[in-house]
C-alpha cells in the first residue's frame, strides 16, 4: 500500500468498486491492501479501520496479470426457474429408485449429501460406542480399587484370602 507518494490525478477507485472489478470481496481488496498485492492510498482513518481507495492501475494490472476471479453472469428468472424444475424431476427419480443412465452433477450431489447423512450417523454410534466404552472402563478400575482395597484389608488384619464363609 502506498502513502501519498502516488500521483493525485491517477484515478482512484473505492475498495467496492475495486471488489466489483475484481470480482471478489471488498474484505479480499483490503487484506490485499494491506499485503500489497494491490497499491491504493488511505484517506482518512475510520472509527473501526481505515479508508483507502484503490490505484485503479494497480486493479488494471491485477486483472491482466491474474484475470478476474469470478464472472457474475445470472441466469434470467426463466432459466432459475426451468433449472429448480429439472432438478427437483432429477433428485425424484433419485429417490424412487430409478436408475440413472450416468452419474451427473445431481446424482453425485445427492449422493454425497447421502453419505454425509450415513457418516454423521456413523459417528453418533460411535461417540456412545466410546461413551459405553469410557462407562465400562470407569466400573472396571471401580472394581480393581475396591479388589485393591479388599486385599490390602486382609492384609492388614492377617485374614485368609478369599471371603469368610
């Protein structure tokens, strides 16, 4: 980040619009300020942090160098809502069982989203499994204490081993 060492006619860009160009966070513009992938000026110090505008030479640079880091092109209403339609067809032929001529995006997703419904099942079991586990550990080394006491009162009186009859 440089000081006022740049030249004040070269146009300036807030972290936003720096965000919008990039394609990324305003927060990624700032850290990248701060780490100096990106040049920009503070202009004046806020309650919280400070304000700085972006070099646009050096969001230009970015970009040519590294390209933007995502594309926002949305899709029309029509084609969000043809979309939810194949999908939702999709994950019902899914769930009924009918075979899928070739795993897609879908299958794969709602498989995935199967398996981590199984595995977080399977590591429910197993933290009773351990807590049983932890439960019985705890009674057995109850019993050798007590045995372990129970042998050093016979000791200790001259008893014979073993319970009186």
């Amino acid at each position: 980040m440089s000081g006022d060492d740049s030249d004040p006619a070269e146009k300036r860009l807030s972290v936003r619009q720096a965000a919008a160009a990039l394609g990324c966070s305003p927060q990624t513009v700032r850290n990248w300020l701060r780490d100096g992938r990106l040049r920009g000026v503070r202009v004046s110090r806020g309650a919280r942090s400070d304000i700085h505008q972006v070099l646009a030479s050096s969001v230009e640079a970015y970009v040519s160098e590294h390209g933007r880091l995502s594309t926002p092109e949305r899709p029309s209403a029509d084609e969000v809502v043809d979309l939810v339609d194949n999908l939702v067809a999709r994950v019902r032929a899914i769930e009924s069982g009918q075979p899928s001529s070739s795993p897609d995006s879908v299958n794969l997703l709602y498989a995935n989203l199967r398996l981590m419904e199984i595995h977080e099942e399977y590591d429910r079991a197993m933290a009773e499994l351990l807590a049983a586990d932890e439960h019985r550990q705890r009674a057995f080394d109850a019993m050798r204490k007590a045995a372990g006491k129970y042998r050093a009162a016979v000791e200790q009186f001259h008893l014979p081993p073993g319970p009186p009859s």
